[in-house]
C-alpha cells in the first residue's frame, strides 16, 4: 500500500484547516445554550409535535410553516436521545461546514495557493453564519450550503448537478429564489439549458413524497410557500435595504407596488448584465454577477427579514478573494449582518438602519462596477449579424 506523503507546505495547510475547525467549534458551541425566540416559539414545539407524534409518522399532519424537508431532520433527530436545541443547532453548523468547503473549492478555480484556505477560514467562522446557526438555531445554512454548491457545478459547465442542487435550496428555503436571477442570466448567456431547469420543481416535488406517504395533502404542501409569502406584511423587518425608512411601518399598497418596482428594476439589471460578453476567463465575473444578483434582490423588495442578505454574505466571501481589492465589502457586509442579527437575539440596539442601506447600496455599486469592467459590451453590428 502506497503511503501518503505530505510536503512541508501541503502539512502547514492541513495543520491551519483543523486549527480553523476546532475554533469553529468552539466558538459554536459556546452558544449553544442561548435560546432565541424562534427557538422557543417555532422549532422546540415544532419538534414537540413531531416527536410526540410518532418521529416520521407525524409528518403528514399540520406542524409549521416550513415546507416538509426540514421536519424530515427534526424527525429524524427525534429518535436520539439529545438536547434537542443542541440537535437542531448541530445540523445547522455541519451545513456551515459543507458551505465553507465549496466555498473554497470555488475559490480553488482560481488560485492554488493559500487563498482557498483562507476562503474556507473566512466561510466558516463569518459572524453572521455563526450567529444564523450556533446562537439562533437557523436553518440558513442548509439552503445557502446547496446554492454554494449550485455555483459551483455552473461554474465547472455542469448544469444538471448545479440544478439537482439548487432544487435542493428551494425545497428548504424559499429565499433559495435571490439566486433565481442569476440563473436567468445564465440561461440567457447559454451556461444554463432550458431542460436542466426542470430539474427544480421535480426535485421540489419529490421533497414532498415522504410527507405525501404520511399522509400529507399535496395542494398544502405544494403552495406553503404562498401562505409565509403574506405572514409579515411590515415593509421592513430591520434589513438594511431601500425599504429601510419604512422600517415596521405597514402600508399594503406600497408593498405590493414595492414588490413590482424591485421585479422592473431586477429584471433590468440581468438585461444589462446579458448586454456584455463573457471574458475569455469569465470566473471572475461569474462570483461578482452571483454575489450582485443574490444581493441586489433583497435589497430592493420590500417585507425582507434581518437575515436575508445571509446566501449573499456568504458569496461575498467568495466576492472578494476573487477581487482582492474590494475586500472590503465583506467588512460592510458584516458588519451590517451582525448589527441586525444581534439586535433579534440579543435585543442590543442597532445601528441607524438608514445609514447601514447606504452601505450596503455601495457594495453593490463596486460589484456592478467590477461586473461592468470584466465584461465587453456587445458590439451593435454583431448582435445585428
């Protein structure tokens, strides 16, 4: 049997990777005991029924508001004898764990030295991820860590995994759709085929078939997402965004003219991003059109939550290895996550949320710029020809 030899630099590596995990660990379970509100209004007694109902067997009946695929890990939990907000939580930050190495393998297209490490490092100890998952028991991680991957399979012209897998994200999280944009310009560009699409709705389907054995009503689940679309009707539920001066301010005509107004000026901004060619080496503007796409969506619809800007955070990492000279967005971008995150687990006060949208508004002022130069403009007479 041939032994696997490690060189000086190869052993450095591996040695800064398992020192970055234990830390993750540890700052993780440090706050394993907190219990925010969802916790204890939402999943503890979404569990309760679960568990109390017979673990799998409880899964056709009425449990929440989430669509059947997380209260098959709730189910599945209920039959280990464990803290079950410890439980909850752990599902969460082993999803921290996959988003954080796809992260680096998406960063290792680019670079083969140290930068993938430093990828992973920044991906799995991001403050906003650590919040999300280890103190409010969110299940962000689990969508984001499927879109990451979805990425990554477009980006490696593999468009039926990407799709397997982004069909994965919708079946757990609807905010899974502030990467839809992208998508459209992906097929737009032709990076994306029209039949791997369908993949998505038939992954979402046959999420439901073990709730459907259960006894599950198929129109029920199919349109749960539909019944959470009206649940909030406040403009601004303290995300920093254009809706920001309207913060818990409730005018239903505004929102649904707000909704309108963000899909015009989304849809605008993929035509514009469609007008200009690929470079020869197009990962660059690949990350930078994903990370400006999945954050310019929630930041111009109006009823968006604190924690909606999490997939586009977690691209952002990505973001700035691949422009090293705006790494400062994350700092930004962070920054902003952590004030409005903390403010609902921790009740601390939070920054003027006026003054936080200003500055998210200039990160992605120098993501369309970067877009911009790192594409050519279709000449008229060749798209004409």
């Amino acid at each position: 049997m041939t032994k696997l030899k490690l060189t000086q630099e190869q052993t450095y590596k591996l040695i800064f990777l398992l020192t970055i995990i234990g830390m993750g660990i540890f700052i993780r379970g440090a706050l394993f005991d907190v219990e925010s509100g969802d916790m204890k209004n939402y999943l503890l007694p979404w569990f309760d029924i679960i568990k109390g109902n017979g673990g799998f067997a409880a899964l056709g009946g009425d449990i929440g508001n989430y669509t059947p695929a997380y209260y098959y890990i709730m189910a599945a939990l209920s039959y280990f004898p464990i803290n079950m907000m410890w439980g909850i939580k752990i599902v969460s930050c082993l999803f921290d764990l996959l988003t954080a190495i796809f992260v680096m393998r998406i960063v290792m297209l680019k670079y083969s030295g140290n930068e993938p490490i430093f990828a992973f490092a920044a991906a799995f100890l991001l403050p906003s991820a650590v919040l999300n998952s280890a103190a409010w028991g969110q299940c962000d991680s689990i969508f984001t860590a499927f879109v990451v991957i979805s990425l990554y399979y477009i980006m490696i012209n593999k468009d039926i995994p990407a799709m397997v897998f982004f069909g994965l994200a919708f079946a757990f999280k609807l905010q899974a759709v502030f990467f839809a944009p992208f998508l459209l310009l992906m097929l737009l560009k032709g990076k994306l085929r029209f039949r791997a699409l369908l993949i998505v709705p038939a992954v979402y389907v046959a999420a439901m078939i073990p709730a459907l054995i259960a006894g599950g009503d198929f129109i029920k689940l199919l349109t749960v997402y539909f019944r959470q679309a009206g649940q909030y009707s406040a403009l601004n539920l303290c995300l920093p965004n254009i809706w920001a001066v309207f913060r818990n301010m409730t005018i239903p005509a505004l929102g649904y003219a707000g909704v309108g107004f963000a899909g015009a000026l989304i849809i605008g901004a993929v035509y514009y991003l469609n007008d200009r060619k690929f470079p020869e080496e197009n990962g660059r503007y690949l990350v930078t059109a994903a990370f400006f796409l999945t954050m310019l969506t929630p930041f111009l619809l109006p009823h968006m939550h604190e924690r909606y800007y999490y997939l586009s955070d977690m691209l952002c990492v990505i973001f700035a290895l691949y422009n090293k000279k705006s790494v400062w967005a994350l700092f930004i971008t962070q920054f902003c996550a952590v004030e409005c995150v903390a403010q609902n687990i921790f009740h601390t006060e939070i920054a003027d949320l006026r003054l936080m949208a200003v500055g998210e508004f200039l990160v992605l002022l120098a993501a369309l710029r970067i877009c911009r130069r790192t594409a050519v403009k279709v000449d008229t007479a060749e798209q004409s020809g």
